[in-house]
C-alpha cells in the first residue's frame, strides 16, 4: 500500500476540483533533500537550523554555517529553502546554551528572545542565510514573534547584517521575503498588524496548540488536549488565514497538524493552501488532496465553524470523509 501512495507522489497535488496546493517539506538536515525529492515535495516550507548548533556544541561561525546553507539551496535550486532562524530553548534545550535554569523554558528565552538577547550569534546567523541567498531561492522565517516590537527589532538586526556584510565587500543578497512563525496566541490576535511588516506568516501548530491549550507539547499526561481539531484551534487558524488574506501576504502552515490527512478537508476547506511537513507524511496527504472536493470542504467549514467541542468535529469530519479518509 505504502508504496502505491510513493509511486503517486509524484503526480500533482490538485483536488478533485482542480484546486492546486503547494506540498513542501521540513527538514533538519541538509541530508534530507534525497527524501524530499522522493517524497514528492516541491520546496523546503521549513529548514530548522538548531541541529547544527547542537551537534557543534558550540556556536558555528557565519562560514560554517554559509557551507551548510549554500550546500543545501544548491541543492534545491531553483526551487526554494525557507531557512528558519535558531529555535532553541523550549523543547530544544541544549546544555551548552543555557546557562541559567528556567522553571518554564518554554515560556522562557526561547527562539526569537533568545537570539535578540544574543545579537551577536543572530547576527552570525543573518549573515550566513544572506550570503547563501546569493547561490540559490531562500526565503527567511523567525520564530515565536509574539508581538510587533520584536518583528520590528529584528528587522532593525537584520539591517545591521546588511551593513556589515556590505563593509565586509561579501557577496549577498538582501531581497529575499521575510516571514514570522505564527505559533503564540497573542501573534494571532495581532496578526493583522504583523502582517505590515512581513511578506509571509507560517502557522507552527505544534507550539499554536500547545500556547493556545496551555498544555506542554511533550508531556504525555496532558496528551489529551493536544487537539489540532479543537474549535479554539481552528478559531486561530481562521483569524491568521484572514488576516493574511486582508494584508495580502503568502500564508503557510507547517506544524505537523498539515501532515495529519484528517485535518486536510478543513484547512483546505478554510482556504489554506500552502503546507509543508515531515516528507515522509506527504504522500498520504497527497493522496487524500487528490480525492478531495475542495468547493464542498468549503461549504463543510461552515459547518464544522459552528460545533463547539472537539468530538463533533472530529465525528462530523469523519461521517463526511469516509471514502477517502
Ligand atoms: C511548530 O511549532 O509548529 C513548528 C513547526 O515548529 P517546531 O516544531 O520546530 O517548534
Ligand atoms: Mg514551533
């Protein structure tokens, strides 16, 4: 079976309706660029850059990074990587990083706080995914914003690197589009007004579910209200979608909610169409895309929007979907 979904793959994601949807692929390690292409992915929708960090255990530098960076949108080209800035702390602790004990890493220096705190390392960062810019289709993610201030200081960091590198004579390319995670409840409330100064927002469901629900994403005993399916949930999504929308910005969910084919009727119902997640998921959502009427998941939103709990919608999802879920 797995391997009729494999050979599928790679025929286009179109509903049945003939709606087009962009698959793209998380990935870790440049080394996964072999499982993207076979799984049938078109672009990298999010490259997370901690792993190098924590192998080294130590910062890299800007050229070390540049090597791994370029290696991969070389790669890649002329298809695009979205490379997202150091996302450590949180779930991803590293021992050589935190110095300080936090009781609640998470909602610690974490990510986007961690590297404005740290300037130096960021920009180390900024300036390597600049340079490769240079070599291949990059677009630039960062992660946890959780309101304007700090989109507006990083932007303000980012330019510093531009000084720099321009000081320096290195070759870089500056116009590449610039996006924020949405994964913190306040950044969905305030999305219209992060949308003025970003070209693009993606959705991490992994941290919007976990932020929204008050629940730790890796503890198993609250493991029950982990629900990408909860109607406070799909509230948020709808609220981001639309002000995306409004604004007139891309729009992209990468959490591992669009790797799930039961929750695909209603995003794409909603109006999503851009996904990236794990490869190895891409074939069975592409497969159910493949069967799935987008013009009635839209009128099936309507629906689903008006339930309140998450049994309903999961019970009314799977009633409607049996064929093909
Ligand atoms: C997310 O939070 O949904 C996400 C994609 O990022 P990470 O899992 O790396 O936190
Ligand atoms: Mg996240």
């Amino acid at each position: 079976y797995r391997a009729g979904l494999e050979r599928e793959s790679h025929l286009p994601a179109v509903t049945k309706d003939g709606f087009f949807l962009n698959l793209m692929a998380n990935i870790e390690l440049v080394e996964e660029v072999v499982a993207v292409k076979d799984y049938g992915a078109i672009d990298i929708g999010l490259f997370r850059t901690e792993f190098l960090y924590l192998d080294l255990k130590r910062f890299p530098t800007e050229d070390e990074l540049l090597c791994k960076y370029k290696e991969l949108v070389e790669l890649m080209s002329p298809q695009s990587v979205t490379i997202r800035t150091l996302d450590i702390n949180g779930d991803k602790v590293n021992p050589y990083l935190s110095t300080v004990e936090e009781a609640n890493p998470s909602l610690g220096l974490r990510a986007v706080r961690f590297c404005l705190e740290n300037e130096d390392i960021f920009i180390t960062q900024l300036k390597a995914i600049l340079r490769a810019a240079a070599f291949g289709n990059i677009k630039l993610l960062i992660p946890m914003i959780s309101c304007v201030e700090e989109i507006i200081q990083v932007k303000q960091v980012i330019n510093k690197a531009i000084l720099e590198l321009d000081h320096e004579d290195k070759i870089f390319n500056k116009d590449i589009p610039l996006g924020i995670m949405i994964e913190v409840p306040s950044a969905v409330i305030m999305a219209e007004h992060l949308a003025d100064h970003v070209d693009f927002f993606s959705i991490g469901t992994n941290d919007l579910i976990q932020y929204s629900m008050a629940i730790d994403r890796r503890n198993r005993r609250v493991a029950h209200l982990y629900q990408a399916l909860n109607p406070a949930v799909l509230k948020m999504i709808k609220m981001t979608y639309d002000a995306a929308k409004k604004k007139g910005i891309d729009l992209v969910m990468c959490g591992e909610m669009a790797g799930d084919p039961i929750n695909l009727p209603v995003l794409v119902g909603m109006g999503l169409s851009n996904f990236s997640m794990n490869p190895a998921s891409i074939p069975a959502v592409k497969k159910l895309i493949r069967e799935l009427d987008a013009q009635k998941a839209e009128k099936n939103v309507k629906e689903i929007m008006k339930f309140n709990t998450v049994q309903e919608i999961s019970d009314f999802i799977l009633k409607e979907y049996k064929d093909i879920l």
